[in-house]
C-alpha cells in the first residue's frame, strides 16, 4: 500500500510504499508520480518517472543531474537492496554490479521459472 507521496516542485518527490511481509520501500527524485497514498499497488506497477533532471520538479536543490535513489527498510531496519532484489534482470552486471553480488546474480538467475531475457516491459 503506498503509505506517503510528496509532489515537490522546488523539492525531492517522493514515494513510500509498506509490503505485507515488513519491508517498506521508498523512492525518491521522482519527476513524476502515479499513485496516491492510500493506493493498493502491484508487484511491477508502474508508480512513477525517475527524474531530477537540473531545474526540474523533484529534483531539490542539489540535483548534477537525472537519479533515483531507492531505499529499503525491514522491520525499520535500513537494508542493503541488493541482498533481496532479484538481480537476474541487471542488463549489464559486469559493468554495474559490485563483485560481492555476482554469485547472487547467477543464484537468482537459476531460481526464476521465467527467462526474462525475452521479456519486454514495452508494449
């Protein structure tokens, strides 16, 4: 359920959203939002466009340039991401993802019933 929005327009957009197993995630510098608090939202809904983009609305006042920042939280606890997110769907992992993960990658590749490879998110 999305728990908190904030629209900013000289300020950081947010979005908060609480899962039913005690996780809660936020995304911030949002250029926009798409759901409301109060909304029930699916895994892989759409809740908004990442941003920041200098002078833009949600960037704040600090933006160098377009960003998302992703937070996750267990039972209040600040987590690492990557430790629960399936990284089977990272497009470049030599590039992008620290060597600590790797094995991770190719365990969530393995335990996924679908190859995503030839799944588009485009229609």
């Amino acid at each position: 359920m999305v728990y908190s929005v904030h629209q900013g327009t000289d300020q950081v957009s947010w979005v908060v959203i609480m899962h039913t197993d005690g996780y809660v995630s936020a995304y911030s510098y949002l250029s926009n939002i798409a759901v409301e608090a109060g909304e029930l939202v699916k895994r892989g809904q759409f809740i908004g466009r990442s941003g920041g983009e200098p002078g833009t609305a949600g960037a704040g006042f600090r933006s160098e340039g377009a960003n998302l920042t992703f937070y996750l939280f267990k039972d209040g606890t600040a987590i690492d991401p990557l430790t629960v997110l399936d990284l089977s769907v990272v497009m470049d992992k030599d590039k992008v993802l620290p060597e600590e993960y790797k094995l991770k990658y190719f365990n969530d590749q393995y335990e996924r019933p679908i190859d995503v490879s030839k799944v588009s998110v485009f229609k």
